[in-house]
C-alpha cells in the first residue's frame, strides 16, 4: 500500500486490507494516490473482505465519472473493451492509447491519463472483473440493492443495449462502435494522408498482430500500440464494407488501382515480390473494395480514374 500511495496508511488500515487477497492493497494505495486514505478507507469497509466489489469501487474512482454525460459515455466502451480483452494477457494493449485519446475528445470528456490506460490495457483479473461488473450495471436494469446503491448512478445513466451480443458476434464489437464513432473515425483517418500505410496496415491486419515493416505515419497512432495491433484494431481492419476506414480515402481510388495493375504486372512477369509487397497489394484491395461502395453510392464506378 505504501508503494502505490507514496506514502504510509493510516494505523489499522493495512490489518484491514489483510481480509483480502494481496491485490486488494494495490488496489488501495492507487486509490490513495495523494495520501488521500479516506475513500480507499470507505471502500475496503463496505466491501466487506469481497475482492471483486472493491474492484467497482476501484474502477469507478479511476474513471472518475461525476455527470449523467459521462457515464453514457463510458457505458459505451467499457463493453467493447472488456469482451476484446478476454482472451488477451494482462497489461497488453486491447485498444491503442491513442484512438481512446481521440474518443475522449469525440465525447467532449476531459482526458484523463489513469482513466484512458484503464480502458486501453487489460487488467488484472480482479479489475477486469470489475469493468464487467460495471458493464452489467450499465448495460442492463439492475436493482440497487446494498452495496451496488454506490453505483445507482451507472444504473440510472448507463446506455442500455444487449452487451451479451458482443460475446457472441466479435464483429459486432467492431460494428457497434463504428456506428457511433465511424464519421469521426473516418475523418482522422482522412486527416493523415496516410492511404498507402493504412493499406499496408490492412493488409498486415488480415493475418498477424505483428504491425511490422513499412514506414510508420500518422494513421499508425490509431490502429497500432508498442509495434503490435490491438484486437480492436484488428477488428475494424478486417470489417471492409462497413468500416469507415478504407471510405476514407474513396478519393484515392484511381492511384489505388493504378498501383494494383503494376502489383499484378510485375506478378505476371515473374519479377521477385517480397512479402511486404503481397500485405501491401491484398490492403490496396481492401481499399479498392470501399472505395467501390462509396463511388456507386454516388453513382460512380470503381476506379474511375480522378
């Protein structure tokens, strides 16, 4: 307790926190953080020795959400996060850092760094526990008895939807948020530029975490952490013609075609083509594909030339 709080607890508290298996002090001195004991106090006496319930109280500190507008938020992603995480070890990354960065500015929530590695990174089991048990809360009408009135908020204010579905369908985790996140998604996309590494990167992404080779560019902060995609990069990668990734370089069609053709020129021909080249062309495919949907929508005809 007193590593995590930087400084010591108050007397007793430390026999008290004993009830608990040793995650629990952890647990305590990040809630402490500032030698502010008084709520990891409170928590450790109304979980009553249940490591998982201090977990909730954990996990809704360091979210910190205070406003009906930020537990909606949250109640959205913390599903999405939870299922991709399930098969994942502990402390790597489900989501890159930096799309959770951007979803805390397309929610107008203020960033919060304790909160934005919570919600990117699987946690210890008991946390993860904790992030599902909060799901539940949210996702569902569940009566407030005891303990879980702390949490009546997220009960009141949580997006009610079948999370159960995202167990289910893995897909749908990746189709849920681009349907509320698919415009702004696209739109940072877009703003990189960076169409041929997010065609690269698609290509990658049909058949390893492993984000190497290429050069690295602004796209990469979104669907790439620590060299490596994350589940649900890999997701919104492998969804073509819903996801708004590829759409958003419709207007690179005609380049995308043309270096195609070469790709498949150069095939014919017998010349060497490296891996990296075959990720690269099957990713041009994957862009072609969405940018074939987008032009016939306005009427237009895949890689007509601009």
């Amino acid at each position: 307790m007193r590593e995590y709080a930087q400084c010591d607890p108050p007397a007793g508290l430390a026999e008290r926190a004993a009830r608990y298996p040793l995650i629990a002090a952890a647990l305590a001195g990040v809630m402490a953080g500032g030698c502010k004991w008084s709520e990891a106090e409170a928590a450790l006496e109304k979980a009553r020795g249940d490591v998982f319930t201090l977990a909730l109280y954990y996990v809704d500190k360091i979210l910190g959400a205070s406003t009906p507008g930020e537990i909606r938020a949250l109640s959205r992603l913390i599903p999405l996060r939870y299922i991709t995480a399930f098969l994942q070890p502990p402390y790597s990354f489900v989501i890159p850092l930096g799309l959770v960065e951007r979803w805390f500015r397309w929610e107008g929530l203020p960033y919060r760094r304790g909160a934005a590695l919570l919600l990117a990174q699987k946690q210890h089991p008991v946390v993860e526990a904790g992030l599902g048990l909060l799901a539940i809360m949210a996702a569902y009408e569940v009566e407030p008895k005891d303990v879980l009135r702390d949490f009546a908020p997220w009960i009141t204010h949580g997006e009610k939807h079948d999370a159960g579905k995202f167990k289910r369908n893995p897909f749908s985790v990746a189709e849920f948020f681009l349907s509320l996140y698919g415009d702004r998604l696209r739109e940072e996309v877009s703003k990189t530029g960076c169409w041929r590494r997010i065609a690269y990167l698609g290509g990658l992404a049909q058949y390893t975490f492993d984000a190497y080779g290429g050069e690295p560019c602004a796209a990469d902060d979104l669907f790439v952490q620590d060299g490596e995609f994350t589940p649900l990069s890999l997701l919104l990668l492998t969804i073509t013609g819903k996801s708004g990734v590829y759409a958003a370089f419709a207007d690179k069609s005609g380049e995308a075609l043309g270096e195609l053709e070469a790709f498949l020129e150069r095939w014919r021909r017998g010349e060497t083509i490296t891996v990296g080249d075959a990720y690269y062309a099957l990713g041009l495919s994957l862009l072609l594909a969405s940018a074939g949907v987008a032009e016939r929508r306005r009427g237009g005809r895949l890689g007509r030339r601009r």
